[in-house]
C-alpha cells in the first residue's frame, strides 16, 4: 500500500535538492525553506517504509494515517513537478529572464512575480501540510529509525509425506534422469529447480532427495535451507557450517572460517554426495563463486540441487543445467484441492450439498492458477464449511482472505520484499492491467517512464537502458510470463501470472484499479485507472488527480474536452483508436503529461499549436493515424520527447524544422524526407541515440544535392543502438548515391530496402566476399523489393545469422550470386530459415556459372525449413533443401519442380501450397500432412 509513496518520496528528496530547484528559490528569496522541507520529505519516507513492512499489521486508523500520508506526498510531487518544469525552462532561456514560452504555461499568472509569489505560498502550504501529518507518526507506532523487518521463511528440511503430494511424479523422474546423466564433464555438477513462489520447488526437491535411486546413487546426501532473500543473508560461512552440521551431527558455532572449510573437506572430500541448497536468492556471480569453491570437493558424479524463484540465480548457479517447474495440470490441480477441502471422500460424498460443492470448487480451483501452495491453503479453509461459504469465496479473489491467514500472499511476497524500491513501484504499476492482459513491453516501460519509476544504476545510464535492466530483473524473477519474442531476440509481450497479478493489486491497494466505467466520483486514493469498458457515469469526468488513463481496444465517445479540462495532473493519457479529428486546445494545460496516446485515430489530420506546450512529454504515439498531414511545426520545443512512434502515417509528406534538437529522442519510427534536399536528411545525423527500429521516406520529388566533405560518415552510422532500418527510395534520381549516405550501422539487425532503381547496390556493400559480412555482421532478416533495375547482389551466404531472405520484383536479377560453389561451400547460408523469392522474371538460377559442368557439388541450404517460389518462370536449378517443411509453389517450371520434387530430398516436408495439381507428380505426398492447390484464384484444402 505505501510502495507507490515511498517511491513519490525519495524522488520529492532528489528534486528538492536539485540545483535548478534551489537556484531558482534562491532568487525568489525562499531557498531556507527547501531544506527543512527537505527533512520532512525524508521523514515521511521513513515511516511510509516502517509502513510497508508491517503491511497487514496496521489498524485501520494507521492505514488511514498512510493513506492521508501517501495523498501528501501526491501533492507535493505535483507541486514540485511543476516548479521543476518552470525551473529547467528558466534555465533554457539565456540571460535568466522568463520568456514568454514560461508564462503559457502559467498564463493565469500575469509575471513572473505572481509565479514567484504564488510558488512560495504553495511551498509553504504543502510543508504545512506534510509536517501536520508527519508528526503523528508515533500515534499509530510507526517508526522513523526502525529498519523494515522482513519475514522469513520458515527453515525448510527433506523430509516429505508423500501421500499429500499430487501430480509431480513425471517432475521427479526429470530431475532424478538429469542428476544421474553423467553428461557432465566436472566431478561436480549443478542443478538449478527454478519457478514462481508456491510452485513446489522445495516439495520437488524433497520428493528427487527420497527417490530411491537417489538413494542408491549417492552415498552421502545433505540437506540445507539458505533462504538469503535479503542479500547480507548469504553468508558462505553459515551455509558451509550448516553443511557441516548435516553430516556431522556436531554444532561448530563461532569456529573459524578455516576451520570450517578444513572440517569440511575432511568428511566429504572424494566422497559422491548430492547437496541440496534450498531457496537460494543470491544473483551475484562472484558470492556464488566464494561458496562453488567449497563444493567441488566431491567425488566424480558429485551434485549440487539448487531451489530458487530466479531465473538469474540460475542462470549464475549453472546455466546449462535448468529445471523450470511449471504448474499442475487442472486435473491434478482439482484432485489436489478435493483432497484438503474434502478430506474423507466417502465422507464427503454423504452431504446433501456434495455435488453443488464439487461444482463449486472447480471454479476456485480457477482462481489459484494451478499453484499447489494456492490450492492447498485455499483447500483447507473451505475444509468443513457450509456452501454459503464456499459460494462466497467463489465471488471474491485470493487478495481478500484474512491477512492472518493468507499464506498465499506471504509466500509471493518474499519475492516482492526482495526487490529495491524503484523495481517495487515498477511492478506494483503492472496491478493497473487486468488478469490475463497481453502486456506490451516497449508500452510497458515507457509508462514506467512516465511516472518517474526508473532511476538509473548508473549516472551515465540512459533511462531506456535502466527501464530494459527493471524489465530484465522482474523477467528473471518469475514475475512475468509467456513471453512473446520477436525475430531479433527482444521481448515483444508477456503476462503476469494471475497469482503474482493478485500480489501485485495486494500491493497497490486503491491507488491503482481497472474500471468497466468511470462514476462521477472516483476518490481520493485513486491515481491510476485503466478504463476496461466503454461507459462512464455522468455528463463529464470528475475533477480529481488522477495520474494514468489507459484503456483497453474499445471504442467510446469518450468526451475529452472534459477529460482534460478535469485531469490536470495526468501523467498518462490514453486516447488511442477514438476517431478522434481535432484536439482541444486546452491539450496544451497538461503540463505534467509525459505519455500521450493518439495511436489509430484515423481522422485526425493535424495538431493544435498548444501541443507544443507540454514540455514535459517523453512518448508521442500516432501510429495508424492515416490521414495526419503534419507534424507539430514547433516540435522542436519538446525538448523531452524520447519516442515518437509515426508508423502507417501513410499522408505525411515531410518532418517538421528542427529534429535535431531533440537530443533526448530514443524513439523515432519513421522518417519521412519531402521535396527538400539533402539538408532534409542532415538532421538524422544529429539523433545518435536512436535505437529500435525506424523507416526512412524519400519521396519521389526529392532532390540530393552535392555535399563538402565536412562530414565522410553516412547519415546513420553513429547510431549504434539501431536494430531495424526499412529505406523507401521513392526519390527519382541517384539512388545509389543516396543509399551509400544512408549505410546502415553494424548494429543493424533487419534491413528493408524498397523501390531502389540503381543496377548495382553501393561499392561498400559488395565489392570483396566479405564485404557485406563485415558491413552488417548481425544482420538476422534481408528484404529487397521492387529493386527492379538490380543485376548483382553481394555476397549472402556468409551472412553467419542471416535467417529470412526476401527477394521481391527484382525483374532484371539472372542470379542470387556470381560466385563459384568452392568459395562457398562451408559457409553456406549457415542459419538461414525462410527463403522467398517472388516476381523474379528473369531469374534463371542461383549462382553465375561458367561452364555446364552439372557434377560439380553445389552446397546445401543445412536449415532452410520453409521456401516460397512465385512467377520465377525462368528460374530452373536450386540447391537442395534436405530440412525444407513448408514450401510454396506458384508459376514455375516444370524443370525447377522436378529439381526440388526429389524424394530423397524433401524427407521432412510436411505442407505444399501448389496452383497446379500437376506438381504433385513432382513432390514427395506421403509425409504431407497440408496440401492446398490454388488454381483459377480458388483455393482447395487438403489436410
């Protein structure tokens, strides 16, 4: 309930003692203030702190104390928030002097003495405000020099009763095959059970500990909980003494490190033992490496089984030995939860209401997403009630058991207390989602963004790296689930586990809530809301201080004037897929928004000027708004905009004067040159710090005048974080000229090169074997289309991670290479997955050949499992494709089909889309498990 404040609190520290902050107080005469302000600020953390770890323990009149507390700090961050911003803008404007850009922001305010006044009384007001509260902290027994008290786990030991366990049987045989592999090359091996809190991973040890041909196989076994979830409990000295102690059954407290470890390697040196370290926390490699060395003592065939709940902790134990613990399946699950709400079946079965129970309890087993401890504890306290108790816990959700009782949340919430407090309001934010949402991470982390959660580890670290590095960590701590990656390797989407979403809302408590629609009062706790519906209460949103407005795909009349008249203090605005055509003026009142969602509102065609005004934004999104003409022409003054996301903006003729200085933008997913020259292109050279993916529009009246050789780097070659570059030369002239200006960095991963006229691609790219290694060693995905005038590409197949290859409209294009086979026969194509080649009318085959001498090896493509051939009429020999799985077929000739149809050569090929019946002559039928025949545009199916 107070993380969301305590993270509001230590950034109100940092600001408050800023510079601009106190510069700008120090002219107006009320700096003295900021200091004892400061202390207050500092006192209010501390006992939001003292708060958090007695969460559950509070009375009700403490936890209104926090939430008037909690409401304070609000207050006080929007203040600041606001004074910030006149601050940095202060600083902007030479000579010190207010600029008339100032007062729009304040246009209530007729100088800048006013602002100073009213900035002064506010201070004073909201210190009045913040010390009143603070001071009544001993009322309620919180605590400003206490430090948080975690719970810890109660000490776990191997023993197990079997008979309570269900479901884990094919678990067990797993991880009993991978300790007795004897795969490993080392004497001593490690394994790593790895899941959520609750999953069982101790129960699963217990059960591979007891199995009798663990018994058999190792000697000497030993048992020891770590349990280190505060990072000072990883002590290599106590785990090596409780090691000890195991097989010893001697108490060596107080003995010296040396001691220890001698005592140690004297009982179980050369012996082969299995050592079981349960619920081990620590991620940092060098403390695992302080205590691995203790263990590799053991005789060949020696094993180490660790239980954690992170991904990380695996990854530093062993990386290559990984167990990751999954649910129960909803058969064992509902066999598990009979078991402890039923108890005596036979029993059971005699009550009238039995059957109504059954019925019943397979809707709450729902509800505990598979998770033995959920089921279990839920179980048990339905065990002996009466149905109206059992249909009223089928209402409610696993948040809503008595704090005493809930051991569920107790569980998950070590590893939420595990975390530091930034990553903790990073992770209670995701509350704002519903149950099962596909979460988009790129979204994700800009939200984060903008409610100030991400504080770098390191001064020199971008927000963007900090936010990936908060994304990585609650990945690998099991906080996040089916993870959606895309081509590259980056994670696109994810969802929270129900469970750990129950946590996660547990945490927040009314600050975050999702709505089906919003009434005429929300109140004065709730600061975030994602609006799951398509209705609203009222004539017009009420006045309140809210901070987030998300909301799902629907489509509502939603009234934003009185939105934005009404939610000043917005810090996320959501207006995505809305028809929106025009955008109040009063757009521009929202100086606290830093995220601004436009995305699919295909009417709107251009901005009001006031947009210019929110200095503070950080993400612009407009993508799928087609008819949007223009850009802000004054976008150069939102000098903190990250990202700006125009993708689909199909009517966008050119960017607005001025991106280059925008020094902060990370983001931008197309570029769109106009009738211009090449001054156009220049300001690209200035956005270094792109990263991500952008798309480069050159349109057809484009004209590319000579340069000085001020600058010999091409256009992109200082954006070392860029991954994906999509180039559309509509331009009519000088192509080649133009695309050796915009070569693409090393970094780059997917290239996308359109409607490129010139015979040859730029000398760098190809002239030399290597050269197009070298220019992009990471390239994963090629796409040339409508490069319609090509007749030479370079080099590919050395392409080491080159996966998809697209050749599209090449209409000029003989051959894919004009090398021989011998220069390429061990480096050919040697991950490539997806080949299409499509609307290729002269090409005749894939390599240039000199002589007709058919008995000369030709190289294989070793992992090519899908490969769509279309109007290549000419095109008569292709390398074979001994792993080829789907492959499509359409207008070409009956020599290429016979090349490819071999049996011996498509063992694998498992679908055929072919448009004539007579390829199936050609093709191996009997391992097809599709085949469709597209002939006169009708497709048939076969499966």
């Amino acid at each position: 309930m107070a993380e969301l404040g305590i993270s509001l609190a230590s950034k109100l520290i940092e600001v408050v003692g800023s510079e601009a902050i106190r510069d700008i107080c120090s002219i107006w005469g009320y700096k003295s203030q900021l200091d004892d302000l400061k202390d207050t600020i500092t006192t209010i953390r501390q006992v939001l702190l003292d708060a958090e770890s007695k969460d559950g323990k509070l009375c009700h009149e403490a936890q209104d104390y926090i939430r008037k507390l909690k409401n304070a700090v609000y207050d006080a961050d929007d203040l600041f928030d606001e004074f910030l911003t006149l601050a940095e803008l202060r600083q902007q404007n030479k000579g010190g002097k207010l600029s008339e850009k100032v007062r729009d922001f304040f246009s209530s305010k007729k100088n800048s003495l006013s602002v100073a006044y009213s900035m002064s009384r506010g201070v004073k007001k909201i210190r009045k405000k913040l010390d009143s509260i603070a001071s009544n902290h001993n009322t309620f027994g919180l605590s400003i020099d206490s430090q948080p008290i975690r719970e810890r786990r109660e000490e776990t030991c191997s023993y197990v009763y079997k008979e309570e366990v269900v479901g884990r049987e094919c678990d067990v045989d797993k991880v009993v095959h991978m300790l007795l592999d004897s795969g490993s090359h080392e004497s001593v091996s490690f394994l790593s059970i790895v899941g959520v809190g609750g999953l069982g991973k101790t129960t699963l040890a217990q059960l591979v500990f007891n199995d009798d041909r663990v018994r058999s196989e190792f000697p000497l076994r030993l048992w020891t909980c770590v349990s280190d979830e505060n990072a000072n409990d990883f002590d290599v000295k106590k785990i090596l003494t409780n090691i000890l102690e195991s097989v010893s059954h001697e108490k060596y407290d107080g003995f010296a490190m040396d001691l220890v470890q001698s005592k140690l390697g004297g009982l179980i040196g050369g012996m082969k033992y299995l050592i079981v370290l349960d619920d081990l926390w620590n991620e940092d490699l060098n403390r695992w490496l302080s205590l691995r060395k203790f263990l590799m003592v053991g005789g060949i065939g020696s094993r180490v089984l660790v239980t954690t709940r992170s991904k990380r902790t695996a990854l530093v134990v062993d990386d290559e030995f990984k167990y990751e613990l999954e649910g129960l399946s909803p058969e064992n699950s509902l066999r598990l939860f009979e078991m402890t709400a039923f108890g005596d079946k036979d029993k059971g079965t005699q009550s009238l209401n039995y059957s109504e129970l059954v019925k019943l309890g397979k809707q709450i087993v729902v509800k505990c997403s598979n998770v033995p401890l959920a089921i279990r504890v839920v179980g048990t306290l339905l065990y002996g009630q009466n149905i109206s108790k059992w249909r009223s816990f089928q209402e409610c959700d696993l948040t809503s058991l008595n704090n005493g009782d809930n051991e569920i949340m107790s569980i998950l919430k070590l590893s939420y207390d595990n975390l530091e407090s930034p990553l903790k309001a990073c992770f209670t934010y995701c509350s704002l989602f519903p149950k099962d949402f596909k979460i988009k991470k790129e979204k994700l982390i800009r939200l984060w963004m903008a409610q100030e959660y991400i504080v770098p580890f390191e001064v020199r670290q971008s927000l963007e790296d900090a936010a990936e590095e908060y994304f990585s960590i609650l990945l690998r701590r099991c906080f996040f689930q089916d993870i959606k990656m895309n081509e590259i390797g980056g994670v696109v989407s994810f969802r929270i586990h129900d469970l750990i979403h129950d946590l996660a809302q547990n945490v927040a408590g009314n600050d975050v809530v999702s709505l089906n629609s919003i009434a005429s009062s929300l109140g004065d706790d709730v600061r975030h809301i994602f609006h799951v519906g398509s209705k609203w209460k009222g004539s017009f949103f009420p006045k309140c201080k809210i901070r987030s407005y998300v909301r799902d795909a629907s489509q509502i009349n939603l009234p934003v004037v009185k939105l934005v008249e009404n939610w000043i203090f917005l810090r996320t605005l959501d207006l995505h897929m809305l028809d929106i055509r025009t955008l109040p003026d009063s757009i521009g009142n929202l100086l606290h928004l830093r995220y601004l969602d436009l995305s699919y509102n295909y009417p709107l065609v251009r901005f009001p000027d006031s947009i210019t005004k929110l200095y503070n934004l950080q993400t612009l999104d407009l993508k799928g708004c087609s008819d949007l003409e223009e850009l802000p022409k004054g976008l150069a003054k939102m000098v903190n905009l990250r990202q700006l996301d125009i993708s689909w903006c199909s009517e966008l003729s050119h960017m607005p004067p001025g991106l280059d200085k925008l020094s902060c933008l990370c983001g931008l997913t197309e570029y769109v040159v106009g009738g211009g020259n090449s001054g156009d292109l220049e300001n690209l050279r200035a956005l270094t710090n792109l990263r991500g993916s952008i798309r480069i529009r050159i349109s057809e009246n484009f004209r590319c005048v000579e340069e000085s050789n001020k600058f010999e780097e091409g256009y992109l070659k200082r954006m070392k974080h860029l991954d994906i570059l999509g180039i559309e030369l509509v331009a009519s002239k000088n192509h080649e000229t133009l695309l050796e200006k915009l070569e693409p960095p090393s970094s780059v991963k997917v290239l996308e090169l359109m409607f490129y006229n010139a015979t040859t691609l730029p000398t760098k790219w190809w002239r030399g074997e290597d050269n197009m290694t070298a220019l992009l060693p990471n390239l994963v995905r090629l796409e040339l289309e409508d490069c319609s005038n090509l007749l030479h590409l370079p080099l590919l197949s050395k392409l080491l991670h080159l996966k998809s290859l697209s050749l599209m409209y090449l209409k000029k294009l003989e051959h894919i290479e004009d090398t021989t086979h011998e220069t390429v026969a061990f480096t050919f194509f040697p991950s490539l997955e997806y080949l299409r080649l499509s609307n290729m009318n002269d090409l005749k085959g894939w390599w240039k050949r000199e002589d007709a001498n058919c008995n000369v090896w030709q190289p294989s493509f070793i992992k090519l499992s899908e490969l769509n051939v279309v109007n290549c009429g000419k095109l008569t020999s292709f390398p074979t494709c001994p792993t080829l799985e789907k492959l499509t077929l359409r207008g070409v000739n009956e020599e290429l089909r016979s090349s490819l149809g071999k049996e011996e050569r498509l063992v694998k090929l498992r679908e055929v889309l072919i448009d004539n019946p007579d390829y199936l002559k050609s093709l191996p039928t009997r391992s097809l498990t599709s085949l469709c025949i597209a002939e006169n545009s009708e497709l048939e199916s076969f499966s």
